[in-house]
C-alpha cells in the first residue's frame, strides 16, 4: 500500500509523536488488502478509529526510552478484532497469558460491566527499523447501557512518563493524571483550511487522519501505576465524566 507521510500532519507535536502516529497508520491495509489479511487483522475501522485516538492520548506518557538496543522512536500497535476474553479472566489466566497480574474488575460501581478482553502487541523501533522491546498489552472494554469504555493494562510503556501530565487527584500515594482533549478525524486527503490551522494552534482541535469522512470526538484519558502496572482508561464520546474515572481508579486501586 501506498503510505501517507503522516508526519506533515502533526507538524506542531514531538518528533517522537509524529513517529509513533505515522508508524501505527502507516501499518493500517487499505481496503484491497483487507480481503487478503483477513486472518491477519491488524484492526477493523471501528477500532482503527480508536488506535488512532489512542495514539494520540500517548502523548501523555510516551517519549523517548533507553533500551539495551537504543532509542524507541516508534511505537507500532496490532491487534485483533477477536476478543481474547469474552468472560472476566481469572488472575491465573492473565498471569499465564500475560505474565502479570493485574487488578480485574467485573462491574465498577456506577454500572460499567465487563464486555470482553482483548490483547494488544506492542513493539518498539528504532530509527531504522530495528525492534528494541515488545509489550503484550491487556485491554478491557466495559458497558452501560450504549456508552463504552476501555482500560488498558501493561506491566510496562515503551517510553517514558511525560512531565506534561496533569495530576487531577492521589490516592492511597498514587498519582491519578488526566487527559481530555477533541479530536477532528478527517480522510487521509483532507486540506487544512485556514480555520483548521487557526483551531488546531489554538488548541481546540486535535487532528487524526484515516477516516472516510469527518468527525469530531471527544476524548479522555485517565492513567497511573500500581505495584509496577500501568493502568489508563480511554472514554471516547462517552457520557462518563472525569470524576467517575477517577472514581472507577480508586475501585481499580482498592481491589485485592
């Protein structure tokens, strides 16, 4: 497939955002290669859509790590549109699949109920290409009613914490840092008008390229560590607000 130099479209971030965006799309097959990948998914559109929002609320905690082999300078993300979990797991089957045990949570209490579990593969590259560490990412996705959410959970990042984080709250000694942004989707070909520039420097907008038409959506991000985990939940138009994720966290937290 043909790839779209997704770097010109993010010209105001961190080089190693841009990376990071332009790795993760560039990775997406078009629609011919999608009838030959079938048993190969990397997503579908719908989460597509939400890889790339979740790409850029990485901007939060991802910069530029030192491992044995260099520097990460991109962060590539596959994964399947088949569930891994369709039942809550039990700490023995994350701990086997995964090789860390998590905080599960069945139903938090304002009425959010596990839907399925999905794994996310992680890999970071250098500027050349060359793999300098791997994740094996566990992501959850709850339910009310028709409102959705995810929580994504990682015994490491492929970066490092950014100092740009806001701490909106700690509890039991742990730091809660939220994110929320708007976020304009648009087709790989769109042309930035004036006001889009305008908006974007400003701030309103975040802009995300690969959709077929536009789209406006509003995000929030709410993540911390415990007992060497990363957590961060990833509500994209939802009704939830930013103190029930917070609330949701200190239930995550709280669980034995």
């Amino acid at each position: 497939m043909d790839n779209y130099n997704w770097n010109n479209a993010f010209p105001d971030t961190p080089e190693s955002f841009k990376n990071k965006v332009s790795e993760t799309l560039n990775c997406l097959p078009d629609q011919k290669e999608n009838g030959e990948m079938e048993n190969k998914k990397i997503f579908n559109m719908g989460s597509f859509k939400k890889k790339v929002i979740i790409t850029l609320a990485a901007t939060m905690i991802i910069g530029t790590t030192v491992f044995a082999a260099g520097k990460v300078f991109f962060i590539s993300s596959h994964g399947s549109n088949i569930p891994t979990y369709t039942n809550i797991p039990t700490v023995e089957q994350v701990k086997k699949d995964f090789g860390f045990n998590p905080k599960l949570i069945k139903e938090f209490n304002n009425g959010y109920v596990f839907e399925n579990g999905c794994t996310v593969n992680n890999e970071g590259l250098d500027e050349k290409g060359n793999s300098v560490g791997k994740t094996k990412e566990l992501d959850f996705t709850y339910k009310k009613g028709n409102d959705k959410l995810s929580l994504s959970m990682d015994n490491q990042i492929l970066g490092e914490k950014s100092n740009k984080e806001t701490v909106v709250d700690t509890y039991n000694g742990i730091n809660l840092c939220y994110h929320s942004y708007a976020n304009k989707l648009v087709p790989p070909d769109y042309k930035m008008t004036e006001q889009d520039k305008k908006d974007e420097l400003s701030g309103k907008y975040v802009f995300s390229y690969g959709s077929d038409k536009e789209k406006i959506s509003q995000v929030q991000y709410l993540n911390w560590m415990q007992d060497g985990i990363y957590y961060s939940f990833l509500a994209i138009d939802s009704n939830v607000s930013q103190d029930e994720l917070v609330k949701m966290a200190h239930q995550v937290i709280d669980t034995k």
